[in-house]
C-alpha cells in the first residue's frame, strides 16, 4: 500500500475511536513509520525475528507528577509493513491498524501489558485470525 494512502488507514482509525477516549489525550502524537528500528525493537525487548505493530514511547499519564511540563509529546508510531504483512485485505489491515493504536494509547493511559491483554481478551481481539 502506498504510505500515503495508509497515513490516511490510520486517520481514520484515529477518528474512529470514541469521542471520549480522544478527549483524554495529552501531550501525545502518532505517527506512521515503514518498520520499527532495531533500537525500537530492543526498548521493547523484541528478539529478532518478531517484531512491532506499533510502540508507546513518553510518561503514562499514570506517572506524570508536577514535574511534568515543558517536555515533548509521548510518540505512539504504527509501522506499516508488520500491518501489511499479517493482513489480507483493506478491512483487515484497518482492524489491526484501529487494535494497534488502541493498545499503544493503553500505555499512554498507564495500562501495564497484562491489564491490556485481559481488556484485549474481553474485546475478542486477537482470539482468531481476522
């Protein structure tokens, strides 16, 4: 897929989700990279061969005190080809790309893994191949 036309896969993503959930949002962009960098993949502790379908890095809003000012925002980034190369089609490819910033915009809520695979067993993501 051509990156522009996936920058816009996540745009809508991003405008699907919840008016209430958008409205939490501080400090915090995301952007759209082709595949995570090794030293991504180490911060994450990801061995080779896996990979990243997205990545939280900044302060969940969990730990942010009165020093927190002045800074630059959290950085959620999606990474392209991991999305294109475990879908099948536009509308799955959209699914992990709505799943993926979901589960990056946990972190930025202060969600620790475990807390976001049982919300993500809950939701049924992730039971069965899309």
């Amino acid at each position: 897929m051509h990156p522009a036309r996936f920058q816009r896969l996540v745009a809508q993503a991003i405008n699907s989700l919840p008016e209430e959930l958008l409205s939490l949002l501080d400090n915090v962009e995301i952007v759209v990279e082709p595949f995570p960098t090794p030293a991504q993949l180490r911060r994450a502790g990801v061995e080779p061969p896996g990979t990243l379908l997205g990545l939280y890095e900044g302060v969940p809003r969990t730990e942010r005190g009165g020093y927190y000012n002045l800074v630059p925002p959290d950085r959620i980034t999606i990474f392209q080809q991991p999305i294109e190369a475990i879908s099948r089609n536009e509308d799955e490819m959209f699914r992990h790309v709505q799943e993926t910033i979901l589960h990056e915009l946990a972190h930025h809520f202060g969600f620790d893994e475990d807390h976001i695979q049982a919300l993500e067993q809950e939701l049924g993501w992730g039971a069965d191949p899309l």
